[in-house]
C-alpha cells in the first residue's frame, strides 16, 4: 500500500512539474500573437512590477531608440517577450544582442526579442529600428516573467511618435 501511495505521489508531482514548465531559452514562436508565454499557469492580475521605458519619445522613421525592461523596485525577472506594436500588430526590428533572442513574428523578420536564457536579470536594454516608412504611435508591449510560474501579461510602455 505504501509502495503504491509514493508511485501515486510521484505522479502528481511530475504532473504539477510538467504543467508550470517555462521556455529557459526564450518564449516559443506561438507566444507571438497573444504574448502568453505558454507556461501552463494564468498571467497575474496584479500591476506589474515591471517597466518597459523607451529611451525616447519620438523617434524618426528609419530611426532607432533604446528600451530597457526593468523594476523600479530592483526585483529581478527571468523571461520575457518585447514588441513593438501598432495595435496588435509588431513592427520594426530590433538589433541582435548578446542579452536576448529575436524571433520572426506574423510575417515579420526580428519584430519580437525574448530571454536567451532562465538567468536572474535585474534589466535587459535592446535596441529597436523603426520602420523607414511607419508614420504611427508604437508602444512597446511584452510580457515579463519573474519565474516560470509568475508573469505579466501583455504590459506596455509609454507611446513612441513615430514621425
């Protein structure tokens, strides 16, 4: 009866494992739409204590700008998923870093930037390219994960004039 009550247990164990798993490297391709990070688990409804801060608020076409994700409160965060949007559609590219992955989202090429691994981050800076001939108001909109088990949803920052 033991032997059977630990095989149980150990089961359930690595159902709950398996159901709160997270992507260490990055947010998978199927996050682009929605930017739900597709770990098993509901996105917080608390407020985020996490910011998505351009560097400028305007910016040229062709033009690029700085973005750094960070907590005002220096808690650290371990994934995320960044675009640029103009509703719900990503535009512009962001630059290759060493500190995150691009991924090619709704018929873009490098439009979303995410983690490139599970490790602590107390901020991430990248850099994005506007369009040469977008003429709208982007916000920077992503999801920032502290674990695998708590995130934040499709959180955005101020607006960027494009113009």
């Amino acid at each position: 009866m033991a032997v059977k009550l630990v095989l149980l247990g150990s089961v359930v164990c690595l159902c709950l494992v398996q159901r709160v798993s997270s992507f260490a490297t990055g947010a998978p391709s199927g996050a682009c739409e929605d930017l739900v990070p597709q770990h098993g688990v509901d996105g917080q409804k608390s407020a985020s204590p996490y910011v998505i801060q351009p560097s400028l608020t305007k910016v040229k076409p062709g033009g690029k700008t700085e973005i750094v994700i960070f907590s005002p409160k220096k808690q650290s965060f371990k994934g995320f998923i960044l675009q640029a949007r103009v509703g719900d559609i990503p535009y512009g590219t962001f630059e290759p870093s060493n500190q995150y992955s691009l991924l090619d989202c709704t018929h873009g090429k490098r439009n979303t930037a995410t983690h490139k691994n599970a490790d602590e981050k107390y901020n991430v800076t990248l850099i994005w390219n506007a369009p040469a001939k977008l003429r709208e108001s982007v916000k920077f909109t992503g999801t920032i994960a502290k674990n695998g088990g708590e995130f934040w949803i499709a959180q955005q920052s101020i607006p960027v004039l494009v113009q």
